[in-house]
C-alpha cells in the first residue's frame, strides 16, 4: 500500500504570496436577508479552519434576487464586527453580464470590479476572477483593466473562472502580473481538468485550483445513475475507514491530486459546512484513489 501524502489545511494561493485555507465556502446560494443567519455561518467557516470566501457578482438570480445580492448580504454581515473582514480571504468574480452574456472589455471589467467593491463593502478583494471567458475581447485590453485595478490596490491578485488551456496560457502572455488561480468544475463525476490539461498546467503555472461543484451537483450525496452509485460506492469504502461523510470522502479525494484543489463548499448549513473540515481527516493510498477515478469513469484505466 502507497500512502499519497496527508492533507495541510492551508496552501499557497498560487503567486499570489497570500495563504488560504484547504476548502473554501461558496456564496452561490447565499440569499434572502437574515444578516445574523449569515454571520453564524461566517463564524462556523472559520470554526471549521475555513477562512476562503467565493462568491461572485452573478449571485442572486438564479435565487430569483437582483444581480450582485449575494454580495450584498455578505457584505452587510461582514458589517456587523468590524474585524470580521480581515478574518477572511475573499474571492469574488465578474464578467459576466445579463443578457449579453459574456464581457470582458476593459471597460466593463474596470466597472464590475468597482461594484463588487461596493456592494462588499470593502475597498479591496484578495482575488478577483473572470467569471467565464469573453472570446470577444482580445487579452491586452483585459490585460490593460486588470493591471489597472491591481495597480490601484482594488485587487490583490487576479485569476480566471471555466477557462480554458490555451485561453490561460494566452492571457498569461499579455499579463504583467502571474494569474494565481483557476476555477474549474471539478468532481469525482466531472473529471475532464484531470483529463484535459488543465490540472497540470495549474501545476506548472503555479495556479491553485478552485473546484466548484466537487459533488457533482449532490450526485454524489444522492446517486441516481449507475456511474454515480459506483463513484458513491467506491467513496463509501474510504469514509467508513475512517468515519467520516460521503462527502467529506469525496472532497478529500479532490484535494490528494497533486494540483492540491480547493473544494468550494456550498452548503448554507453550519453543520454541512463544519462536516466538510472532515476531509482533512482522510488519507488516500494509491489504490482506493485510482479505485475510485475507475468507478467514477465506469471503464477500466489503460
């Protein structure tokens, strides 16, 4: 048996020369107007050792609220203690644009920027990233946007969100400053950035990477599909091991890649989110691991 190496709690956020802890909370469900509700969950993140917040200024209409009202919300809790802020590395997103869809002119991005901020409620974020690439826009001109708010102190650091390979390594060209992070969909059930490159360019690049959805959209808690209830079966046999949830195994077996993802916890639930920490209890020799990427696939490896 060939242990892979135990999970730190904190990594590197790429060259950005901040460091975050191993799992991050995701806002994209973060609604409605109980500020209180959601200081508690702020304080069950760091309880947790989570202290890496993402959200994004596209959060609130698919929870039939305005655009931007799930920085609203953390914004108005991050209100509430006046050193709740500094407690967290927050991430946030823009580029994306109702209707249109996708924009990434300097323009509009130097615009996004400044409103997150505001409805933040805080004159900078540690990263901010494309939410999704603008094939429109040449990289110089959002070269040009993003030096300029780097060079104002709006952001610390700047990564991208569901870009490509070759859109990463074509922005980077024009960049003045490293892009430290990279966010794709990443899961026991949606492996295509270990398949596909884009893990080991994040490797070489020096970008952390920022998995959304690690639980295949709840297939995992909930397997409905054969492939789902072999991947859920495989991940069973780890998390009994050593007594810990489904999902707790599942972002485990995320974070043992050598790329070292961060799992973006979604859960509005403090218990859900403090369950999540359990995966640093987890660790992966390399049979159940490949066991796992096998039954994931439905298909035995080469």
């Amino acid at each position: 048996m060939t242990l892979l190496p135990a999970l730190e709690s904190r990594r590197p956020l790429g060259k950005s020369g901040l460091t975050v802890s191993a799992l991050a909370w995701g806002n994209w469900r973060l609604c409605g107007d109980d500020v209180n509700a959601v200081v508690a969950l702020l304080h069950a993140a760091l309880g947790a050792g989570i202290d890496f917040i993402d959200t994004a200024d596209i959060y609130g209409p698919d929870n039939n609220e305005p655009f931007g009202a799930s920085e609203v919300l953390l914004g108005r809790a991050l209100a509430t203690d006046g050193t709740l802020r500094d407690k967290f590395t927050i991430a946030t997103k823009g580029g994306i644009s109702m209707g249109v869809p996708y924009d990434s002119s300097a323009g509009y991005l130097t615009s996004a920027i400044d409103a997150s901020l505001q409805r933040l409620g805080t004159d900078h974020v540690e990263l901010w990233q494309i939410h999704r690439p603008d094939i429109l826009t040449h990289p110089a001109e959002i070269a040009q946007a993003i030096e300029a708010a780097h060079k104002a102190g709006k952001i610390r650091s700047f990564g991208v969100s569901n870009f490509t390979v070759s859109q990463i390594a074509t922005l980077q060209q024009y960049l003045p400053l490293p892009i430290v992070s990279t966010q794709p969909e990443l899961s026991p059930l949606k492996l295509a950035p270990i398949e596909n490159g884009e893990l080991d360019q994040a490797i070489a690049m020096d970008m952390a990477v920022m998995a959304w959805s690690p639980l295949g959209g709840g297939r995992i808690a909930n397997p409905q599909d054969e492939r789902a209830k072999a991947a859920a079966d495989a991940l069973d046999e780890v998390a009994q091991e050593f007594a810990v949830s489904r999902t707790a195994a599942a972002y485990s077996w995320i974070m043992a890649h050598p790329a070292r993802p961060i799992p973006i916890v979604g859960s509005q639930k403090a218990d859900r989110i403090a369950e999540a920490a359990d995966a640093l209890k987890v660790r992966w020799d390399r049979a159940r691991w490949y066991g796992v990427l096998v039954a994931a696939k439905g298909e035995p490896l080469p």
